[in-house]
C-alpha cells in the first residue's frame, strides 16, 4: 500500500514538496487506485489530497520580549554594546547642553538678574565649553559676583 508516486504525482500538481502533501487517511484505498495526472486533480478537487501550509518562524517568542522591552525590561548595561557615544552623540549631548545653559542665561538676562554685559560675557565662556551644567554656571556666576547689584 505505497502512496510514493501519487504523493509524488501530488507534489506536482499542487506545486509544493512531497512532504507538505497530505492525504486523507480514510481515503487511502480511493487514492492508491488512483495513477494518473487526471485522477489525482480529481482527488484534490474532493479534498482526499491537499497540501499543507508552510511552516514560518514563529513570532511569539518575539512578541514576548517586545513587550518586555515595552516595560522597561531588557535594558540593562549588560545588553548595550558599543561606546557611550553610541546611543547619543557627542554633537547631540553637547546641543542639550549648550541649549540649556543659554536659555538659562536668557532667563537671568529678561528677569533683570544679570546685566547685558555679564549676559554676553557668559554666552561666549558656556559657547567655549567652561560649564558642564546649569548649576556650575549658576556656581560661577555666585563665586565671581556677577548678580546685579540692587
């Protein structure tokens, strides 16, 4: 009771491999008598013959550590590779922190705490890169003197 050559016939017609063709168990003598092209289409058309699906790679695995990540989880320092420059550049951390600092020093200029003067005395030291922060400029500005005097 060898299905070989209807399988193969099957495989054929259908346009897939022998072993994504199925045939129905309860069907086996109907398709044993079965040797020509034509029987076999007749067969498919039936249903006693069809071909399975594909198998893919399954997503689930994926969609589980996508949501994880989602949370927060998985990204601890042991999953970054590559320099600290990696995930934000230089040029980037520097336009953060020139931005900063200068909008800060717009804020003093408009509130009237600093003087026109100071203001660009400051803007061209922040530009050369002297200050790493707010507060180190706002340490520099206090250990100098260069509030206005009230």
């Amino acid at each position: 009771m060898s299905l070989s050559s209807q399988r193969r016939l099957a495989a054929e017609v259908l346009k897939v491999g022998e072993g994504r063709v199925w045939i129905d168990p309860n069907r086996t003598e109907e398709v044993e008598i079965a040797i020509t092209r034509e029987e076999i289409r007749r067969l498919i058309h039936e249903g006693a013959i069809r071909s399975l699906s594909k198998k893919g790679v399954s997503r689930a695995r994926a969609r589980v550590l996508h949501d994880k990540r989602k949370k927060g989880l998985r990204r601890g320092p042991g999953r970054k590779s590559g320099s600290s420059g990696a995930t934000v550049s230089k040029k980037q951390v520097w336009m953060n922190r020139i931005r900063t600092l200068r909008g800060k020093l717009r804020e003093l200029k408009t509130k009237r705490v600093i003087t026109q003067s100071t203001y660009r005395q400051l803007y061209n030291i922040a530009g050369s890169g002297a200050f790493k922060s707010v507060v180190e400029l706002e340490r520099y500005i206090k250990a100098r003197g260069l509030w206005r005097k009230r």
